[in-house]
C-alpha cells in the first residue's frame, strides 16, 4: 500500500514539474527543472520494475541535460 502512494506522490511531482518547465520564462530554468523531471521519471521506472527503461531515461536525460546547457551557452536565454 505504500508503495501506492509513492508512486502516486511521484506521479504528482512528475506534473507540477511539467508545468513549472511549461511556465518558466528563463531557459536555463527550464532546463534544470527538466532535469529533476528526468530524475523524478527515473524513480517511478524503478519502483514499477522497469531498471531498462530507467538506465535509458537517465542515459538519455543526462545526455540533453548537458546538450541543453551547452547550446544555451552559445543564445539569448531570456524569452521577449
């Protein structure tokens, strides 16, 4: 049973964090709140019993968490 209300706690999270990133007017913002969205998704695969898919997730929200902030690097962050 408790295992219920975590995953339904992470599944709240996962929501609030898309819509933080869906709101947030600065980009390097957006990317870091991704970043905990790609994390929070991680724990949810682990504890349905998914460690595959998890390992993918993390691999791959790692790899553009970092291609986000270097691209960042090179525009404006700010949205007009």
């Amino acid at each position: 049973m408790q295992i219920y209300i975590i995953e339904a706690l992470l599944l709240v999270f996962l929501i609030i964090t898309t819509v933080c990133v869906i709101f947030c007017k600065d980009i390097l913002c957006a990317a870091v709140i991704y970043s905990e969205f790609s994390f929070c998704a991680v724990l949810l695969y682990l504890m349905m019993g998914a460690p595959d898919v998890a390992f993918t997730e993390a691999v791959i929200g790692t790899i553009s968490t970092i291609y986000f902030v270097v691209s960042l690097k090179k525009i404006d962050r700010w949205c007009k």
